[in-house]
C-alpha cells in the first residue's frame, strides 16, 4: 500500500509539469484523500514535522486573509486553490518519504524529469523553436539563449530548475558506484 501511494504520488509530481493546473488540482486533492485514509487506516502519522504544519498552516491562513484583498476575485480563488492543494499535499507526502529507499526513487525520479525537460530544452535550441518575443531581451540581442522546454516560459523553467537541480546534486552525493554519479553530473 505504502509503495502505491509512493508511485502515485511521484507521477503526481511528474504531472504537475505536463498536465493542466486544474487537473493536478484534482489529482492532487484525490491523493490527500487517500493519504488521509491511509494514515487513519494504518495510525502511522506521527507529527514530527510541527514547523512545517505551522509553516503550512500560517502560509493556508495567510492566503484566506489575502483573498478579500485581490483585485480580481476569481484568480485569487484560484491560486488560494491551487497552493492549499498544493501545501496540503506536500504535507501529507513528507510522511510516505521516510525511508532512504523512498527518498531514493523520489530523487530518482526527479533526475528522470529534469533529464526529460533538458534534453526537450537542447532539442528545441537544435531545431530552432522560436522564443515567444516578450521573452527576449534587446540589449543582449542574439548572445542569449532562452529555453523554455516545455514550460512555455523560460522564467518559469529557470524557477524548476532552480527548485530541483540542487536535488539532483544531492542524489549525487548519495551515489557511491563513478557511473551513477557521472549521470546524475
């Protein structure tokens, strides 16, 4: 059981790169279901996280408050949606990752997408994918290359990376065989 809700939340992280936002909102949602149930089936969440739940809950009270203050009503729904779902979600993984074998497989699995989503950016940079003109800068003219992979903005892939290369150092630094590490290099 542990193990499905491991892969399913690892192919929900992959989701959240290729999907729509409101289909990983419901994705997301139906997993907090499920590890809601599990861990009331199984009595295995302990709170050894309690910053984080404060951290999660101030952050979840901090958006509700922001809401009436939005200028457009119906986006700030939206994104309150989108991180408590988000937050919610995280929280309730953190406890599914506490083995090493666990933590392995996620970090694994982030190498596979950060290796997925370079290799899309270099094919793009190869075949000459034009950059959308809003992202280009003038006064660099042609010596900057923007990649975008699939994210369709390069700030945004620049943020993704910026969020997951450092695990991938650390899925390194795990590593003891030269071969893995020179993959993960």
């Amino acid at each position: 059981e542990k193990k499905t809700l491991t892969a399913l939340i690892i192919v929900n992280v992959f989701s959240y790169v290729f999907l729509p936002t409101s289909v990983n909102i419901i994705l997301s949602s139906g997993l907090i279901v499920l590890l809601g149930i599990y861990y009331l089936r199984t009595q295995t969440w302990t709170t050894p996280y309690k910053a984080v739940l404060l951290f999660c809950l101030f952050f979840v009270l901090f958006m509700l408050v922001s809401l009436p203050f939005n200028p457009v009503q119906s986006d700030g729904v939206m994104i309150f949606i989108n991180f408590t779902s988000v937050i919610v979600f995280s929280f309730l993984a953190i406890g599914i990752f506490t083995t090493e074998k666990t933590m392995t497989y996620l970090i694994h699995s982030l190498l596979v997408l950060v290796g997925i989503l370079s290799l899309h950016g270099i094919y793009q940079r190869i075949i000459g994918v034009p950059v959308d003109p809003a992202w280009l800068d003038e006064s660099f003219g042609s010596q900057l290359v923007r990649v975008y992979s699939v994210f369709g903005n390069p700030n945004v892939y620049g943020e993704f990376l910026v969020l997951t290369v450092p695990m991938v150092f650390a899925g390194m630094n795990l590593q003891e065989r030269f071969a893995l590490k020179a993959i993960y290099g």
